[in-house]
C-alpha cells in the first residue's frame, strides 16, 4: 500500500545512497560542482586535464558522445565585434493583424542557425543578433601529467588506472583517485556556495618531482551553437600574467569583454608556457590552490581565501539544503524501478541547485556546457525552477525575478511595437531581454503566463511584502499583455495568429488557439485577479469579461487537440495539449475526463522518438490530475531516448548538440512534487503514486495550485 510516514526520512542516508561513483573514464559523465551563478565542470581527475577527450569538436570526427568541461557563470558574457550596427529591427519583417502592422524579428530559420544552410545577404543581420552576446568558458584548470620532467602532457584518459571518483552530494565536493605510472594522485575539488570560486586539493609524490603540475588554459568566445570555447583564435584575446605574493592574477580581454582570474596556493611557481597558458609547478607533495574568477578588471587584488575555508563553506551550504525543504524516499517500495526513480529525483535536486537557481534564468545546458550560444529560453525557465517553490526552497526560485525586473522596459517595448499593452517576455535571450530572431521563437507565446505561475508558487511558499510588491508589478505588466493580446471577435476571444504553439511544429500565420495556451491564458490572467484582490484593488471587468468568454479548447471524436486549425494534432515532438490540465491547474476550459481520455490516446499514438525530457513529466503531470497515478509513474520510467538519466543524473537529448538537458531534471522535480503533494484544496498523501507496489515517505512538499 501507498503510505506517507512523516519524519521517517533519514535525510543523510537518503542523499548518500545516490552519491555519484565513478570507477573508469566516460566523456557522458563529467561532474559539476557550484552555486546557480557560478560552476566548475570536471573530468575523472577532478579537474579539466583531458581537454579534446571532451570537446564535441574533436568527437565529431570518432562519433563519440561526449560533454564539455567549462568553468561557467552567469555574469560572464562576451559579443563578437558588430561592425556593421547590426541592430532588431534589421531582422524584422511586417505582418497585417486586426490590430494594423506589427513587426516581429523572423529572418532566420532554424537550418541557417544550425549551419545545414548559408547565411545569406537577407538572414547576416539576423544571424549575427542570434548568436550575439554568447556566454563565455572563462578558463581550464587541469593536471599536467607527463612521463618526465617538464615533458609532454598526457592527452589520453587510458594512461590512467585504479580510477576511483565520487561527486559527494551531501557537501558537493568532488573527491577523485587514480593512479599514473603506478603512482597515487588524489584530487578534492569544490566550489564556494556564494562566489565565483572553485578550490582544489592535490597529493601526489608527481608533484615533488616534477611529473605533475597545474595548468591554466584560457579560450576566446565562441559563436557556434556549442561548446562555449574557441581554441583556434588565440590573436582574438589577450591574457596578462601578473605574479603576486602566494599566487598570480590573469587579466583577461576578448573585445569589450573584461574579467580576472585570481589564484592562490600554498607552494608553487608559475611560469608562461605558450600564449594563453600558464602552469603552476610545485616541490611538495600536496597542492591547496582556490581560484576566484570576477567580471571587470578591478577584483585583482582580494585574495581567493583558503581551500579549507571553501569546504567548510559548501559542506554548510549543502547540509542546508538537504535538511531543509522537501524530500521522497522509495526505496521500500515493491516496484523494481523504485530505487531509479528515487535516483533520479535526489540528482536532479543536486543538478538544478546548480545550474537552474542563479539570478538569471538557465539555458537548457546549465552551466555546463552551451547550447544556443549559452542563451536562456524563457519557456523553459518554468521547467528548469519552477519546482523550487513546491520543493520548499522557494528563495532559489525568487533570486531569478530581480532578472525579469531588469529587463521589463525592453518587455514593454516589444508589446508597444506590435500594437499592445503591458510587457511581452521574449523566448530566447541574453541578460539584456533583446530577443533572438527566429521564425519560431518570435511568435511563442507560452513563457508569457511563467511568471505569474513563479508568483503564485512563491505567494504559497511564503513570501516577505517587498517580494511581493516586485512581484505585483510583473504579475500586472504580464497579464495586461495577455489580456491585449487576446482578440475579441463576435463568439468570444481567440489566441489569433501569428502564434506559435508550445509544440514546434504548426504554421504561425495560420495557426489559432492552440489548447495549451488557452488554458494557461485563462489560468493566468485568473491568477492576476487574485493577486488584485490580494494587494486590496478591485477586480478588471475586462479580464472578467475574457475569463467567461475565452475559446474553449477544440475537440476531435472526444479528445483535445493541439490547436484549433488544421493540421489539428501532429503525433511528434511535444504533446502540448497535455498541459492544459496537469502543467495548468484547474481552469473553466479543460474537463478532466476529456483530458484522461486525450491522455490515453497520446500514450497509445505518440511518437516518442521525437518527445523531449519534459514531455514525461508534463504527462505525469497530467494524468495526476486526472486521477491516474499508474499512468503518472510509467510516464516517469517510459523507455525513451530522451528519458534517458546518465550515471551522473543528467538527461542528454539529440547527441552532442544537447548532451544534457536540464529541462527534464527540474521537469521530474516538478511532476513528483506534484504526485506527492496534491493540489489546491485537494491536497492529499501521494495522489500520483499506485496504491500498489509503493512505499512513498515523503515531508515539506508545498501542495500546488
């Protein structure tokens, strides 16, 4: 039987089973350590040795799956020179609506973005604002092993033996053991919880004698779709080298981007060795060095502190985090994928700490490794937080609306260009909000409704009155959008073209009232009126007036379908229709039996081969709240490509161009939350989970609208 035995977890116990063991190099398999604004991605030394082991670049010549290795924050952004003034409106084109002309910024397609087609004299302004500004890989830190001294590094991972790696969860250190010309090297790598530092501990007899050292290694930008690094220009770049009292500083510039790395150690000298690469050589056995990277050039003289200091501090951090908020335990149950799901879940807590609770929203690779020259998607900015809130950890969601203030201005000034009120929240973005040109993204319209969703998680989480002042703005700003952009017509209101829907797939210019939209705007501008009431003004008679005549979702022989035009319903990439009741609470336009039923014939009729990592938790979702909770645990554990979970939890999608995807970690946080914890007033003990062949404990879940 399904049972909840509050308190009963051993939170410790829990968290160490899942600790991340790795016994043989695996380029799939790198491991993070860091804060949300700040990471340090490693390879089975515990640092970034073996380079081409795991560049993309270099493994699409053998075929390989592989992810990079990057140091990463959301501060450190780089723009290619723009000679020619490249400015939005080069990229626009005009459109006829009911409203008079609007522009929106199309003139590019997906296959010039990805190189299958040239860039052409129509599409260079386009393309140059797509890929501009791009995040950046701030630096290597890796071993130099050399079979004598001072002689050639080591390139091949196979020279090393008796490797035993762990990723520590419960203090989010990496600890990593192996052996090299049959001698011990041990690595302790961490990340400080609240600055751009990263600390390493090294012991080796290698060290003494000379056949161990650190290298640093700095690249330029990059403006491919991924990885962030560019070896290949080291003349685009400058690094200066200024050696101080217990380490040395690198001045770094790429164009108009500036940053400095400061290192620290305990015993060393470090010398040039080729442009843009330094190594740190030392005479003891033991190396402690921390390194702190800063935006700007005026950080250069602050000391890194100690790596003892940096431990104590994440291993605080983390304890924190673990004990506090929610947890699930599975691992009594009788189903024999309990103990996977239950992997999953304590990884993707870890994972998305990491790259999904910065101050800017993530990109779908975190910060990891680029995808979309490092952009975030703000569609999915819901999947990769939005659990954080249900989770009990609600200021790990909230510490990313400062963004959405910072950017409101450019917000309003899309809506203003294409005839509406209030502010429209772009798709794909840089930390400036200037939109992307696509000919998909610019007519998205489902992140719109996002933030009112993380205000009313964060209203029931708990809140303070000056977050929910900021937050009362963007929720008004937001819905005055949505309620503008809702077309009145003599039946009612319609989502009017161009628009394109959550699933990527339908023809903007013809496209009309997509289901999942529909429901989302009901919902959403429902939710504005809450927080009207809330803050002590009245209800909008005109937002009323939507909510009671707002189109109803289309229906096919009983079932929903993804829009209301032809083609109805394509049977690849997202089941979006799913969403509308599941993702989106409970609306006036969505009748649960309807929906199991639409759930059903998605299970039975979709092409998975073409679902993504978030597409199994939005139909967990679904069938949750349509009562069907067996349906909710195989949509979890469905046999698919994309729901695949590698060793270090990590859901990778469409090989090398997205070796992970954050998206399905903070998807299956927000899917099993919901399965534990219920719903609005019908909140309940683990309503998504079979009475049979369960064993479900689970505490501090915050049930969900």
């Amino acid at each position: 039987m399904n049972r909840s035995t509050k308190g009963a977890i051993d939170r410790r116990a829990l968290v160490d089973r899942h600790s991340v063991r790795l016994t043989a190099h695996d380029a799939r398999n790198p491991l993070t350590v860091g804060n949300g604004d700040f990471a340090y991605t490693a390879d089975i030394t515990g640092m970034q040795t073996f380079r081409d082991s795991h560049d993309p670049r270099v493994a699409v010549r053998t075929g390989a799956l592989v992810v990079d290795t990057g140091t990463m924050a959301t501060w450190g952004w780089h723009s290619m020179p723009n000679p020619h003034g490249y400015v939005l409106s080069d990229a626009m084109s005009t459109y006829r609506t009911a409203r008079g002309e609007a522009t929106y910024p199309d003139k590019l397609d997906i296959p010039t973005i990805l190189g299958q087609t040239a860039v052409t004299d129509d599409t260079r302004a386009a393309m140059w604002l797509h890929v501009n500004p791009q995040r950046i890989d701030l630096g290597r830190i890796g071993l130099r092993l050399s079979s004598e001294r001072g002689g050639a590094p080591e390139s091949d991972p196979a020279v090393l033996s008796g490797i035993r790696q762990e990723l520590d969860l419960w203090t989010g250190t990496i600890r990593s053991r192996f052996e090299y010309l049959g001698v011990e090297v041990r690595v302790t790598t961490v990340v400080d919880p609240e600055a751009s530092t990263v600390a390493f501990r090294v012991h080796s007899p290698l060290l003494a004698d000379g056949r161990l050292a650190i290298g640093f290694s700095f690249p330029y930008a990059s403006e491919d779709f991924a990885p962030a690094s560019d070896w290949a220009s080291p003349e685009r770049h400058r690094t200066e080298l200024r050696v101080v009292d217990d380490g040395a500083v690198f001045a770094r510039t790429l164009d108009d981007t500036e940053y400095v790395v400061r290192a620290n150690w305990n015993s060393g000298t470090i010398e040039p060795l080729a442009t843009h690469e330094f190594v740190l050589a030392s005479e003891r056995e033991s190396l402690e060095l921390t390194v702190e990277f800063a935006p700007g050039s005026g950080a250069a003289s602050a000391s890194a502190g100690s790596v003892h200091a940096t431990e104590q501090r994440s291993a605080d951090w983390w304890e924190a985090f673990w004990t506090r908020g929610a947890a699930v335990e599975l691992v009594d149950s009788a189903d024999p994928r309990a103990l996977e799901l239950e992997r999953r879940i304590v990884l993707s807590q870890y994972l998305t700490a990491v790259n999904c609770s910065g101050h800017q929203p993530p990109q779908e690779t975190g910060l990891v490794t680029n995808s979309w020259q490092g952009k975030f998607h703000l569609e999915m900015h819901w999947w990769h937080a939005a659990h954080f809130a249900a989770w009990g950890r609600p200021d790990l969601l909230s510490r990313s609306i400062s963004w959405y203030e910072s950017v409101i201005g450019v917000a309003r000034d899309t809506a203003r260009r294409q005839g509406y009120a209030g502010a429209r929240w772009p798709k794909q973005t840089g930390p400036d909000g200037r939109e992307s040109p696509t000919d998909i993204g610019s007519f998205l319209v489902w992140q719109q409704p996002h933030v009112i969703y993380f205000a009313e998680l964060l209203h029931r989480a708990g809140i303070d009155d000056e977050l929910r002042s900021r937050l009362d703005v963007l929720v008004e700003e937001t819905a005055t959008f949505m309620s503008s952009f809702a077309a009145s017509r003599d039946d009612g209101f319609h989502l009017e073209a161009p628009i394109m829907p959550a699933q990527e797939f339908y023809d903007p210019h013809t496209t009309e009232d997509p289901t999942f939209e529909l429901a989302y705007w009901w919902w959403g501008l429902h939710t504005a009126q809450l927080w009207r009431e809330r803050s002590g003004r009245p209800r909008l008679a005109a937002w009323d007036d939507q909510l009671a005549r707002l189109a109803r979702p289309a229906t096919r022989d009983g079932i929903y379908t993804a829009i209301a035009t032809e083609p109805f319903t394509r049977v690849d990439d997202h089941p979006s229709m799913l969403a509308a009741l599941g993702v989106v609470p409970t609306t006036a336009l969505v009748d649960p039996s309807t929906q199991h039923r639409t759930l059903e014939w998605v299970n039975a009729h979709w092409d998975w081969d073409t679902a993504w990592g978030w597409d199994f938790p939005m139909l967990a979702m679904a069938a949750t709240r349509t009562g069907d909770p067996n349906a909710a645990v195989d949509a979890l554990l469905r046999d698919a490509a994309k729901n695949t979970y590698l060793a270090n939890g990590h859901n990778p999608q469409m090989g090398n161009m997205l070796p992970i995807y954050l998206p399905g970690n903070g998807g299956l946080l927000a899917a099993v939350s919901l399965m534990c914890a219920g719903w609005g007033e019908r909140a309940s003990d683990a309503p998504g989970f079979p009475l049979e062949g369960w064993v479900v404990r689970h505490e501090g879940f915050i049930p969900w609208p």
